[in-house]
C-alpha cells in the first residue's frame, strides 16, 4: 500500500517566485510534459503521481509537488538552482513548490554526470515483475521523500538507467528527455511479455 502523499519532507526557499521564463528550457518543458502525458495514460502516474525533470545548466527543472501528471502546465515546473541535502533546503526558481520527491532526482544528478533527465511513477505491475526482469531493486522501503530512500537509490544506481524503490515505484533515466521516455517503453515492452 503506497504511503499517504503528506507534503514535502524539505523546506523550499524562492530564490524568484516566478515562473521559469528562459526560452532554452522551453523546449526541455514541453518534452516533460509531453512524458508525463504518456507516463499518466499508461497508467504509470494513479491519481496524477510521480514526477519528471531534467538537468539544466544552473541544477534541474522538475514537476511541482502533487502536480498532475496527466496535466502538466509549463507554470507547474521549478527549477531547482540548489540542494541541500543535509540541511534539507533547497534554492529554487519557480511558483511552486518543488516535487516532494526532489532529493531523490537531486541525488542522482549529482551522482551521475551522464543522466540527463529522470522519469518516476508508480506502478504495482513493474514492482510485481521487477525481480522477474533482473531490474534492481532498492534494498529497503524507505518514506517517500526522505534522505534515506536517496541513500537507499544510490546504492543500488551504479549505472543503471531504470530501477525499482521497493514497495514505491520506477526510476527510468537518461542522458536525454527523450533517452529516459525510451528505457522506460523498453521496460514496458520486456514487461508485456511476462506479465500474465
Ligand atoms: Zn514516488
């Protein structure tokens, strides 16, 4: 049973509480949103969940907080300029606040140069097959949110580009918006082939 969404589990300061104007990231948004659409019409975002980012020059944009995947506005990205990840505080530039499950993108973008961009959704058929498939999996169920289930992530990251949080759902990566939204329809594909 999927944890009860209680907000973000870090304190959120505007650098700028506006929203994300720079026509470069135009482009990176729209590819987002279009994911998201996907993601939600597969039935990989219940209830709107999960969240979509990718890397920027000054950190990363990313979904707001229990924003709707299958109907993401441009207004609803932030960009995240810093993370604090033992504070707990991060810096952003946006309207909203950040996706409550920031720490976790922050933590793979800082420890992986080569990922572009991170897709996370729920879905109980991937977490069901996963070990089936050979996906890594994280060791322990960890709280949504927290520096224990970044920690729980890393461990198991090496240079994987999709796993599974136990008892959570999927991370599918890539260099690219695009690259991400490939490994997560080849996941899908070797899915269909076990799933009964
Ligand atoms: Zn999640």
């Amino acid at each position: 049973v999927a944890e009860i969404y209680v907000g973000t589990k870090f304190r959120t300061v505007f650098v700028e509480k506006s929203p994300i104007s720079d026509t470069n990231l135009a482009h990176r948004v729209r590819k987002l949103i279009e994911w998201a659409r996907k993601m939600s019409a597969l039935g990989l975002a219940p209830d709107g969940s999960g969240n979509v980012s990718a890397r920027t020059a000054d950190g990363f944009i990313v979904s707001k907080t229990a924003g709707n995947l299958g109907n993401l506005l441009p207004e609803d990205f932030v960009e995240v300029r810093e993370a604090d990840m033992e504070g707990l505080v991060l810096r952003v530039v946006g309207l909203f606040e950040p996706s409550s499950e920031s720490l976790m993108h922050a933590g793979i973008y800082a420890a992986r140069a080569n990922v572009g961009a991170i897709l996370h959704g729920h879905s109980e058929q991937i977490l069901a097959a996963a070990p089936m498939l050979g996906i890594p999996v994280t060791a322990r169920e960890q709280p949504y949110g927290t520096p224990k289930i970044v920690r729980e992530a890393l461990e198991i990251l090496n240079l994987h580009n999709f796993f599974v949080l136990r008892e959570h759902g999927f991370v599918a990566l890539g260099t690219t918006i695009e690259a991400a939204g490939e490994e997560l329809m080849r996941q899908l594909r070797r899915l269909s082939k076990v799933a009964v």
